[in-house]
C-alpha cells in the first residue's frame, strides 16, 4: 500500500505539483510505493517543499483506492485541499486564501 504525508494536526493530505509517468505536470497527492522508499526520499522531498524538518506531517499508508479518491478530489487544481475524515475517507476544501 501507498505512503502519503498527513498533517497530524488538521488531517489534511500533502497535495502538491507532480510529474506524472508520462512526464505530464499535475496536481495531486505525493505518494511512496512503500515505507523504506518514503523513508528514505522524505528528507530531500520536505526540503525541496520548503517544508521544515520539525514539521507537523507524518507519514501514513493508504489503500490505494483511497489514493485515487484522494487525487479525485483535489481536481488538478492547487485551490484544493484534502483531507481524511474521522473513518479515512477523504474529501476537499477550497482553499480560500
């Protein structure tokens, strides 16, 4: 199963701009195929974000489909924000700022 990056605060999912397989721009959740590989990655990925390493977000594992979902709702569109519910569903708000 995929690892993605939660806020552990909010509960929202890391969504960023992405090069897909067929080097295609997009926007949606960053994911790891497996635990070791996000491990590993996770350093140089959270600097390449601006993101400080004493940050709020960890790193969970999804099902898949919950991944697809998860990109679904954040519609190629950086105005959007996902986050997962009390049961892991997941769902987006535009972001208003």
């Amino acid at each position: 199963m995929p690892f993605v990056l939660q806020h552990a605060e909010s509960n929202q999912i890391f969504s960023c701009s992405l090069i897909n397989g067929y080097d295609l721009p997009y926007y949606g959740v960053k994911s790891w195929e497996d635990e070791d590989t996000a491990n590993a990655e996770l350093p140089s990925f959270l600097i390449a974000q601006h993101i400080d390493m004493d940050n709020p977000w960890k790193l969970i594992e999804l099902e898949e489909h919950i991944l697809k979902l998860c990109n679904v709702k954040a519609k190629n569109d950086s105005h959007y924000l996902i986050f997962l519910d009390a049961s892991g569903r997941p769902y987006a708000t535009r972001d208003s700022s």
